[in-house]
C-alpha cells in the first residue's frame, strides 16, 4: 500500500531522492535558524541572509546556459548511454556532439567562475561597507563566500549535463549529500562561534561533495573533457558538420540568459532592498521566511525537475500525447505538495509567534502567509516553463523581463514604504494577478504550434 501511494505521487528513485535532498532543507531549516538564532546577533543574520541574496548574482555570470544544457543533453542522449565504468557509449555522430557540448562548456564556466569574484568581491565590500565599524567580521567572510560559490559554478555544470542524460538519481543523490554536509558545517562554525564563516561552510560542503562525486562515479566526464581539449578527441570534435554553439545553443542561451538575470530582481532583491532600508534586522526576519518558503518551493519542484529528461526525449521523437500526459501528471502531484506544505508552514509559524521569542526571527505570520500563498502560485508558473524550456526554446523572455522590471520597482517602492509588509504583497500581486496568465496564454499557443 505504502508503494502504491509514493508511486502515485510520483516517488520513483530519482523524485526519492530529489524530495529528501528538499526535505532535508525543510528539516534542516528549522534547525538552522535556530542555531542562527542563538549563535549569531540579529545584524549578523541580516548580513548572512543578504550575502545569500548578493551571491544569487552568479546567474548573471552563467548567462543561463545551466538550464540550457539539461535540455540539450537529454536531445543527445536519445542515441547514447551510460555504459560500464561511467563511459560513454552509442552513435558516434551524437557522441562527437556531446564532447563539443562538454568542451565549450567547461571554457565557459571557467572564465564566468573568474570573473564572478573578480566582480563580486568588490561590490560587496562596497555594498555592506556603507553600514560603518560593525563589532563583528565580515570582510573576510565575504571574500571566502564568493570564491566558494565561484568554485562551485565551475562544477555544477556538470551535473546539469548528467542530469540531461537521464541520470537524475546521481544529480538528486549528490544534492542530498551536498545538504548533509553543508547543513552540518554551517552548524558547527556557528557552534564555534566562527559568525559568518558559515556563509563560506555551505560552499565548501557542497563543493567538496561535488567534485568527490564526479571522481568516484563519473571520472569518465571528466577524462572525455580533457581529452576533448587536449588529447584525441580534439581533432575529432571539431571536425566539420559537429555542434554549433552559435547556431544552435546561443539562439536559446541569450534568451535563457536575460530570463534567468531578470529574474534575479524577482526572487532575490527581497533582502538587499529591506537591508538598505529597513536595517539588517528585517532583512534577516525576511530571509528566515523566504528560505523556509523557497525549500518548500524547490522540494515541489523536484517531482517536475525529475521528469525534464523525459519531456526532452518525448519532444525528440514527437510524442505530443505523452508528454503531456507526464506534464500534467507531474503538476498534479506538485501542486499537492506545496498545498500541503504552505498550510503547515503557516501554522508553524503562527504557533511559533505565539508561545516562542524564537518566532520573532521570521516576518509577521499573516505576511507569512502572503508568501507561502505566492508560493503556490510559483510552482504552476515553474511547470510551464520547464515544459516549454524542454522544447530548446525560450519562449518566456519577454515576459520574464517585464516580470522583473515590474517585480523590482513592486520590491524597491513598496519595500522602502512598508517593510516587509509591502515586498510579500507586491510579490503576490506580480505573481498571480500578471505571471500566472501569461505564462498560461504563452503555454496555449505555443503547445498549439510547435505540436502541430
């Protein structure tokens, strides 16, 4: 009975292990704040929630190409497959395709990983050097933050590649991992009184599992990589008739690109603007709620994001009828989830306000509750968007800039006049009073054209 019901709500291995990955932020969340709660003053949690919304900024450094890759990957995949030892194994025109794919990417994101620190690490100094002579570090804290989110922007588009092949459950179980030890390195140099070192701890955690994943379960990427750039296989991918970055990725990279960097001021501008504003105690309480909010979002996510693979390798071979039905399988099963998850997280907080001083970490429980509300209208939005991506094609630019530009002045007016108050309301009205309609039209008439 207990397999019948997960297998209803879509719990294969991969969703398994994705839903334990985001669960384990649900569960490790709550810990988390209090041990910030206990081990770092109120400014100091402002200062680590807004390092958390200032290093969002690597998506304007990726320039989208993290997404872009899973769907291409899973194209190519239709004619390859893992064989023994991690290799590659299947056509030589699809694998020849791959190893340019890897190649270029692994160019890519070393030169964006450089320069994200050279870039970031100033403008950060400058950002919260405004605040005066604080009675706590952060200078150097914020230094190590950035060359460890850098570093792992180097890694991570690796496991978007092994995600596009189908893999899920690697990419799933490198992530729960990843919490793990991220999580308890947090905790312990908060224990040790180490302050904001534990921005630099959950990098360091996640890129030390990272790459012990990719050495002892895909050494074979890695060795196919190098010798795409130096060893055999240079000759042969670049030989004519091969993958065309600008004609084929770039056309859906440059409109990732601007999608992903617009929305950065949807998701990301909540903390920086009440930190500017509002002081560094509000913008801690706003980054407590919106991190228990956004772990349940990304748990619901993980039953859709599981499935992309699949969505990819039904448009490869024009199952319109099954790729559908797995869309509104998988969005059915997902909209349960944070429905559930938004009431409990509302009670949760309301309990905590009531009989805890600890519930003086979050924003009001009724503002709360705008945002868990928001929440549920996001998880609609993100099951359209990985439906129409999976086609390698970007269809939500425009929107998606009109979205952020109009999310960001909602964020900056109403966050400066009232508080926190403001930035949940105008987050919900943005939400589902604009995006969830015309994301749901875009859907309609571009699910009319390209299947027919």
């Amino acid at each position: 009975m207990i397999k019948k019901i997960l297998r209803f709500l879509g719990f294969d291995r991969a969703v398994t292990f994705g839903i334990l990955a985001r669960s384990w932020g649900l569960i490790s969340g709550p810990i988390t704040m209090v041990i910030i709660a206990t081990g770092l003053t109120a400014p100091q949690q402002g200062f680590y929630f807004t390092f958390s919304s200032l290093l969002g900024l690597q998506t304007f450094f990726d320039l989208g190409l993290m997404y872009v890759l899973a769907q291409f990957a899973s194209h190519e995949f239709v004619n390859l497959s893992w064989g023994r030892n991690g290799r590659l194994e299947g056509d030589p025109f699809a694998l020849r395709r791959f190893t340019d794919l890897l190649c270029k990417t692994v160019l890519w994101f070393g030169v964006a990983a450089l320069l994200m620190a050279v870039v970031l690490i100033p403008a950060g100094l400058f950002f919260f050097g405004q605040k005066g002579n604080l009675d706590f570090q952060w200078r150097l804290p914020w230094i190590l933050a950035v060359v460890g989110v850098s570093l792992n922007l180097f890694v991570t588009p690796f496991f978007s590649i092994i995600m596009g092949s189908g893999d899920v459950v690697t990419v799933n179980k490198r992530e729960l991992v990843a919490a793990l030890t991220s999580s308890v390195l947090c905790w312990a140099v908060i224990g040790l009184h180490g302050g904001l070192y534990a921005a630099f701890a959950v990098n360091l955690g996640a890129l030390a599992i990272s790459w012990g994943y990719l050495l002892a379960r895909r050494p074979e990427l890695l060795k196919l990589a190098w010798r795409g750039w130096f060893g055999e296989e240079r000759a042969i991918r670049k030989a004519p008739g091969g993958l065309s970055w600008w004609g084929e990725i770039w056309p859906m990279q440059w409109r990732m690109a601007i999608s992903s960097g617009a929305a950065y001021f949807i998701f990301q501008l909540f903390n920086p603007v009440l930190f500017q504003y509002h002081g560094a105690v509000v913008a801690g309480q706003m980054g407590m709620t919106l991190t228990a909010a956004n772990a349940l979002l990304a748990a619901s996510m993980t039953i859709i994001n599981a499935k992309t693979p699949d969505f990819g390798k039904r448009i490869a071979v024009n199952d319109w009828k099954g790729l559908d039905d797995l869309f509104f399988q998988t969005t059915k099963k997902a909209i349960i989830l944070v429905l559930v998850g938004a009431v409990a997280g509302m009670s949760a907080i309301w309990v905590l306000q009531m009989y805890s001083s600890f519930g003086k970490r979050f924003i009001p429980a009724w503002q709360a509750a705008i945002l868990l509300c928001t929440i549920c209208f996001q998880i609609f939005n993100g099951s359209i968007a990985t439906y129409l991506r999976a086609h390698k094609k970007e269809p939500l630019m425009v929107v998606t800039v009109i979205t952020s530009l109009l999310q960001a002045v909602m964020t900056w007016y109403l966050g400066k006049r009232f508080g926190s108050l403001g930035v949940t309301i105008g987050y919900l009205a943005v939400t589902s009073l604009f995006v969830l309609p015309y994301f749901v039209i875009i859907w309609r008439k571009c699910r009319k054209e390209w299947h027919d």
